[in-house]
C-alpha cells in the first residue's frame, strides 16, 4: 500500500494500538473483576502485570499520534507501522 502511496500522491501509515480504554475494554475488565472477585483496579493492574505492558492507553493517546501523523510535522512519514501498545510488542 505505501507504494501504491507514493504513486497517487497518498501519505500510508498505520498506527497498532494495543488496549485502549474503551467501553469495551471497560466491560472486558468488569467481567474479568467479578470472574476473579476483584476490585476493578486491582483487575486492572493484574490485566497490565499478565499482558507485561506500562498501562492501559487512552484514546487521547492514539488521536494524538494520528494528528501528528497527518500533520504538517509528521508529512515525511510514510509506510511506517508505529506500535502504540504499552510495549506489548517489543521490537528493539
């Protein structure tokens, strides 16, 4: 696709997320919670110590990289997959 890109002009990027807090994340961690008979957030950090991540995200995190990406700044960028995942894939 970034080939593709350069031809027609088109900048081609992809952003992976890993667990971001959503309300599907949200009722995951919920369900998890009850399952374990645990509070939330002793679920949660339970859920970040298994995963091996730094934390959940928040969906300010990703649109964020997503408008530096589009941005006048982040142009040059092309046919890059940026990990923004908590460190659940660790490439270096």
């Amino acid at each position: 696709m970034a080939e593709l890109g350069i031809k027609d002009g088109v900048q081609v990027n992809l952003v992976n997320p890993g667990t971001i807090r959503t309300a599907r994340f949200q009722h995951r961690l919920n369900a998890m919670a009850k399952e374990q008979n645990l509070d939330p957030d002793v679920a949660e950090a339970a859920y970040v110590k298994e995963q091996r991540v730094t934390r959940i995200g928040e969906p300010e995190e990703i649109a964020s990289l997503v408008a530096f990406i589009v941005s006048k700044e982040g142009r040059f960028m092309h046919g890059s997959l940026v990990d923004m995942d908590g460190g659940a894939t660790k490439s270096i």
